[in-house]
C-alpha cells in the first residue's frame, strides 16, 4: 500500500508517476523493470519515489489493485444497467472491452500486457480483500429469482463460468479482430448452456450431496 504521501500529491505529478509506472511495467517483464526508468519518465527524485512505494513490488500490486477495482467497477456498472441479471453482463462487458474492428479497453490492453510479460504471474490479485471471486457490492445486486440458489457459493460458481466465456471472447477478438461478431454469437449461445444447462434433465456430480 502507497503511503500516505503518495496519495497527498497533487492530482497531476501523482497521474504522471502512475502513467511512467504503467508504461513500464506493460513493456518489459516484473524482474527488469527499472525504477530508475520510472522515476526518469516521471520526473520525480529517487528519494521521491521511496516517500511514496517502499519498493517495486509494492508499486506493482498498487497497479494490479487498482486494474481490479477497475474492472470490478465496469462489471458492477453493466450489472445495475442490467437490473441484476447476471447472464446478461458478459454480453454487454464485452460490448465495453471491445468494439468492433478490435479497438480495445485501454485498462484491458495494460490487463494483457502485464500477463503477456509475466507468464505464469499468481492471478489471485483478481481476488478482493475477503478473497471472494465475485465482489461483495455485485453479489448484492444480483437478481436471484429463478435460480436453483441464491447463496454466494452458487453464484461464484455462474460467475466463474460467465467470466470464462466472456474472457475467451475478448482474447480471441483482440486476435482476430475480423471475428468480432462470431465471437460476440459463441458468447451468448456459452452464457446460454450456462443459463439453461447442457443435460435434458440435470444429475448431480457423482459423490455430491
């Protein structure tokens, strides 16, 4: 966590170290980021930059934590849009994250970057701080009727395979950027079977209760 003198700093010299911070750690991977190249960019002393992150670590997870929020935000916001229905925000985020042409959502260009990088990188900072996969602020608007439970665990569970579908069409849309439309097509027939089930008439897992 940035002290608190970081976040004291005028809006514009705090943006800049941030931008110069960003453009860093989206070029190269984690282990040869250079501080001195982001304190350069930034224009800001050496000793500036220990006021505020105690070293490059602490720096990256403030980045990834606040890409989290960020996208923890555009979810929340399709969801309220959506009145809580939770199979139809993977159509409308991927509406948000890429356009057709493949013009992309510049926090998901950085969210790639990074991972193109660093291959292999712990993903569990997608978690929040209760190491819930499905935040807290949108499992509360989540609209719960007609589904077989309403309990966090059963939502996490849709949540996990929405966000898989909707994950593998924005990849493969930045790919193929020609393949906007049959993607966005595959998306909403993957959130269908999620939706209605695969099975004429569902069985539970073996060794389930």
């Amino acid at each position: 966590m940035p002290t608190s003198t970081f976040f004291r700093l005028p809006e514009e010299k705090r943006q800049r170290l941030l931008d110069a911070a960003w453009a860093e750690f989206t070029q190269v991977r984690y282990v040869d980021v250079s501080i001195n190249k982001i304190i350069r960019q930034a224009r800001i002393p050496r000793g500036s930059f220990y006021q505020y992150f105690t070293d490059k670590e602490e720096l990256f997870y403030y980045l990834l934590g606040e890409m989290r929020k960020y996208f923890a935000r555009v979810l929340e916001d399709v969801l309220r849009e959506k009145k809580g229905d939770l199979f139809a925000m993977p159509l409308a985020a991927f509406d948000r994250f890429v356009r057709r042409g493949g013009s992309a959502d510049q926090e998901l260009m950085r969210c790639i970057q990074i991972m193109r990088r660093n291959q292999g990188m712990d993903v569990r900072w997608m978690e929040d701080g209760e190491r819930r996969l499905l935040p807290r602020a949108m499992e509360e608007q989540v609209d719960t009727a007609g589904l077989r439970s309403g309990e966090r665990s059963f939502l996490e569970h849709i949540f996990f395979l929405l966000m898989g579908a909707l994950i593998c069409a924005v990849m493969t849309t930045l790919q193929k950027p020609e393949s906007w439309e049959e993607q966005r097509e595959m998306l909403c027939q993957r959130v269908d079977i999620v939706r209605q089930g695969s099975l004429a008439r569902p069985v539970s897992c073996p060794g389930a209760q």
